[in-house]
C-alpha cells in the first residue's frame, strides 16, 4: 500500500471503506424477500459510487461477500453470486460513462466460473479510468489476506529472495491485495454493529471508525455527509499525541 502522506498532512478524506450491513433486516421490515434486500443494496452501491465521485474521493472499498457468508443458505448464497454478474450487466455503461475503475480483492480460487468471468471483464474494461476506484471485497477475509502475504513472502525467503532480517511492514504490505491504494482513511458501517467482521484488518490499524443505525439500503447522501462531517472534526493522530 502507499504512503498515506497527503490525507495525514492536510486531514484530507482520499480512500473510504464501507461496512455494508443490514440488507436482510431491510428487507425483513417491508416483509420482503432477502435476495430483494441485497438488490436494493447494489442499486444503493450504484448511488454510493456517484456520491463519492461528486466529493472527490478517490477510493471507495466496500465489503460485498465475506469468506463466512459461505456459511448462509445455498439458496441466499447463490442469489449473492448472480447479483454480481446482474449489477455490471446494468450499470456497466454508467460506471464508464462516470469514469469508474473496478476492482476485485478476495480469494477467486472457488466461485463460480460467470462470477469470475464477470470480475475479469469488469477490471480489464475499466483499468484506465480515473475518476474514483470502486474496489469490491468479495469472497474476502481479513485474516486470510494476512495469512496468504505470509505465505507468499515465507517463500521469497525460501528461495533467498529476501532475508528473514530485513523484513518490515512496509515490505509485507507490499504482498496485501491493496499494495498500491491508501490505507483507508474511514471506514463506515451500516446497521448499527460496531466491529469490523474480519475487514481490512492490516490496513484499518489508523482508520477512523463510523457505525450509524441506518440500514444500508437506506444510506445515502444525507447519511454519508454526516459520516464525512464527523470525519473532519477528528485529530488523526496515528499513534502520537
């Protein structure tokens, strides 16, 4: 990852990470299917994505499927995995037309062959946008992450790539999925929990933290201003006093 110099010298929000909780209470509460519950919430991720371009963030990181979201019903996880391929198959056309580049962090490894398909096209196509990187944490966990970084620079060691002395964090962030993003500067969550579900675990150590009650197909630009308002009045102090 880089050196998040510019968002600690001048209190600037570059990258922010979402937490997007709450869609089957959502759907519950209408009486509503939860597969309907998650569609809204990727038209709500459409909005997101518009929003954060309109206040200049650069990097926007949501969390769509963790690795334990395997553990819900076949039927829930296989309305998850065709909602991906339906969401681009929509908003493709706009996702270009606002300039947004996609990206996929997470273990490919087992997902369905449309799912791959579709993340592959969607960064090839999208790989020289600018205005706002839109990176989706799917089939993604934080402490898998951490372990596979371990993993591959154990081997570099092996093969005398690198000495065992000379490892920093620096070195090891380098081998994370986000190597060269920002560490995040907030990240939010919907729904009212307060933890972070096995999100960004490396890269959340200096991140604010913002829970709001409000269910994520409800969250939009009256709810993310107060997020980025709250942010401003922070003293970031990585550490140090």
């Amino acid at each position: 990852m880089i050196e998040n110099a510019e968002s600690r010298n001048e209190g600037v929000l570059r990258h922010l990470a979402v937490i997007m909780d709450g869609n089957g209470r959502w759907a519950k509460k209408r009486h509503l299917s939860r597969e309907i519950g998650h569609r809204r919430g990727a038209e709500n991720l459409r909005t997101l994505c518009i929003l954060c371009r309109e206040r200049k963030i650069q990097y926007l990181t949501v969390y769509a499927f963790s690795t334990e979201n395997w553990k819900r019903s076949a039927a829930e996880v296989g309305a998850l995995m065709r909602l991906i391929t339906l969401f681009f198959r929509k908003y493709a056309e706009e996702l270009e037309q606002e300039g947004i580049r996609l990206q996929f962090i997470g273990d490919r490894t087992n997902l369905p062959a449309h799912v791959i398909e579709t993340i592959e096209q969607a960064e090839e196509s999208s790989k020289d946008r600018r205005m706002l990187r839109l990176i989706i944490a799917f089939n993604y966990g934080g402490r898998r992450e951490i372990v596979e970084a371990a993993r591959s620079l154990s081997l570099e060691i092996l093969a005398g790539a690198i000495r065992h002395d000379d490892l920093t964090e620096q070195m090891f962030a380098q081998h994370l999925y986000l190597s060269d993003v920002p560490d995040p500067d907030l990240i939010v969550r919907t729904g009212g929990e307060m933890r972070l579900s096995n999100f960004l675990l490396w890269q959340a150590a200096y991140a604010e933290f913002y829970s709001v009650d409000c269910l994520w197909p409800d969250f939009g630009a009256a709810e993310l201003d107060a997020a980025l308002d709250d942010y401003k009045r922070r003293h970031r102090r990585f550490g140090g006093r």
